[in-house]
C-alpha cells in the first residue's frame, strides 16, 4: 500500500501486531477518536474497541504507571505519550520502574512497554510543545530509543518494537505524519502490506558520498538530503546516514563512512550541550580519528528554549540552508 508519512504506518503496525498478539492494549491521552492527536492511534479504537484501546485522565504519572503495572501482570501496553515535552510529569514511572524493572528483578518481569510520542518543531508551537528530548530516554539504561524518517522505516520499527520484551521509545516526528494540518517533509512511499520488521541498531545509507558524511535522524534526514543536492550542484559528494534508533547506536556503520570520507557533520534537532552530537562524535574520533581530515561539525539547537516566533524558531532550528553552510564550511576547511 502507498502511505503518506509515518502516521498511518505507525497505526497499521499497530494494528496488525494488535490482530497477532491479544495482550497489546492501547492506552493514553486522546488514543480513541483523536487518533493521539498526531494520528498513531487512528482507526485502532473502531476496530478494538474499549476493551482494547481506551483513553486516560491527563495524568502521565497516572497511564505510565498503569503502564508499568500491565507489563509486569503480562500485558503489552502502547502508550501515548502526546507531546515528549510532557514527559516530566510521569518522568518518575518511567526511568525508575519502566527502565529498571527487569534488570532490577534478575530478567523475572519483563518490561515490554512501548511508548510512541511526537516531537519537534517547525510550526510554531513554542517551547513546551516543540522539543526532541530523545537524548534524555538515551541517556538512561534501559530504554531503546527509534526514531523513524520514512513510513517504511515507521511501520517495521514498531513492529519490533511491539515484539521486543523491553521498553521501548518510539519518536515520531510531527512535520513527518503526513496529517492535513500540519507542514509535511517527509516521503509517500510504497510499505508492504503483510507485517515485517526494522531491526534496531542498523542505520540507513540514504545517500552515498565520498566528500563528507552527514549523519542524523528524524526530520533532520529529510533536510540532509535536501542539502545534499544542493551541496552536488557545487561538486561536493555528500554521504547521508539515518541513525534509525540511537539506542542501540549503529557505529560500525558511522565509523565506517567516516573513514571513508574523512569530514563529518552531524545534524540534530535536539539541544547542542550533552546530546546525540556529542555522542556519535566520540564514537567516531575513538575509532577514526587518524582518518579525519578536519575536526568533526555539529549542528544542532542552541540550548535555549524553542521560540514561539517563526523567524526565530528557524534561527534555532537547523534549517536545509544552515545544513548546507555547515557542509559547505568543513568541506573547505581541509
């Protein structure tokens, strides 16, 4: 079938583990009629039913925990958490339960809780509804961290991760949905109609390159690519990798095209200090920094809140343009 962003592939994944599995249930703010607003839940309520698929209370700390209790009595939850910025008011379920019960129990509970949130910015929303935040669920063990660019990539990564006994963080990003009220950048594309999996820890090669690397994820893939043809028009061959999941992180694949090109650039729409950029960045000068020809790039948001005003949430936000210089700058630069 031919889907229009990761919205629709995200609910089809869903749906169809939902149809092989009866211990998934749904649950969370607005999953029903809303379709969780951002549409990862849409259709399940009209096929399942309450029984199966039910909304909460506005109390994160209220569904995560709710989600904690489920797993551990045999069930899987999918749980909505509708904007990632409102993870601090269930935070505690969740790094401290969801994240550590199975280590904590010798492997007797398993923790197979798949969260499925929206992220990023681009459209005016302001701070508290336009973060990433992904480097947080990164940062703690425990969690797997996807985050999918393309429907493909969306509908097999859920189905992973609905079949995995741990928890697991989906990030969709909203400028990727494919929805009618929101600006869209991401791909239609034909996705297979029968169930299959993503596997985690395999990045994509979505561009090949021999001038630089430029790896990212999410929303940032698609604006890579974008800049990676304009950086062809000026001879500059440009490799783009998509991270898929950070967590596991794929760096055979990143160390691999880093030595290939020597000059790396990594793209994030999360916050600069202590983030994604600073972590595959080690990662390559461990174990490639006699190939590098210049010190590595990074572009990503300045650590401040995410602004309400368009002109500077574009100035915050790494654009195709900023993109492009950046490239453009380390390229010149060796």
């Amino acid at each position: 079938m031919k889907i229009r962003g990761i919205a629709q592939a995200i609910a089809e994944a869903i749906k169809q583990e939902m149809e092989r599995n009866d211990r998934i249930v749904v649950l969370g703010e607005d999953v029903t009629y809303w379709g969780a607003v951002f549409g990862f839940t849409m259709g399940l309520f009209e096929k399942f039913d309450r029984k199966r698929v039910f909304d909460t209370p506005i109390a994160e700390q209220t569904f995560m925990g709710m989600a904690v209790g489920a797993a551990a009595a045999g069930l899987h939850p999918v749980v909505s958490l509708m904007f990632v910025d409102f993870l601090g008011a269930g935070f505690d379920q969740m790094y401290n339960h969801m994240a550590k019960n199975y280590y904590m129990s010798g492997g007797q509970f398993p923790m197979p809780v798949t969260i499925i949130t929206a992220i990023g910015g681009g459209y005016g929303d302001s701070s508290q509804h336009s973060q990433v935040l992904y480097s947080l669920f990164a940062h703690l063990p425990g969690f797997k961290v996807v985050v999918p660019s393309t429907p493909y990539d969306a509908k097999g990564l859920v189905t992973k991760a609905l079949r995995d006994p741990n928890p697991v963080v989906v990030f969709g990003h909203k400028l990727l949905t494919g929805l009618p009220f929101l600006p869209f950048e991401g791909t239609e594309e034909e996705v297979p109609d029968e169930p299959y999996e993503v596997e985690f820890g395999k990045a994509a090669l979505r561009r090949e390159g021999n001038d630089l690397t430029i790896i990212s994820a999410g929303l940032m893939v698609h604006r890579s690519l974008r800049a990676a043809e304009m950086l062809q028009q000026d001879g500059i061959s440009a490799e783009v990798i998509d991270l898929r999941t950070l967590i596991p992180l794929d760096e055979e694949t990143i160390v691999k095209s880093a030595k290939k090109t020597g000059r790396v650039l990594i793209v994030d729409e999360d916050y600069m200090s202590y983030g994604m950029t600073g972590e595959v960045a080690f990662r390559i000068q461990a174990k490639a920094l006699k190939d590098l020809k210049v010190p590595i790039g990074r572009l990503a948001v300045p650590d401040v809140p995410i602004p309400f005003s368009e002109p500077l949430e574009n100035a915050v936000i790494p654009s195709i343009k900023r993109i492009y210089n950046e490239a453009r700058k380390l390229y010149q630069g060796s």
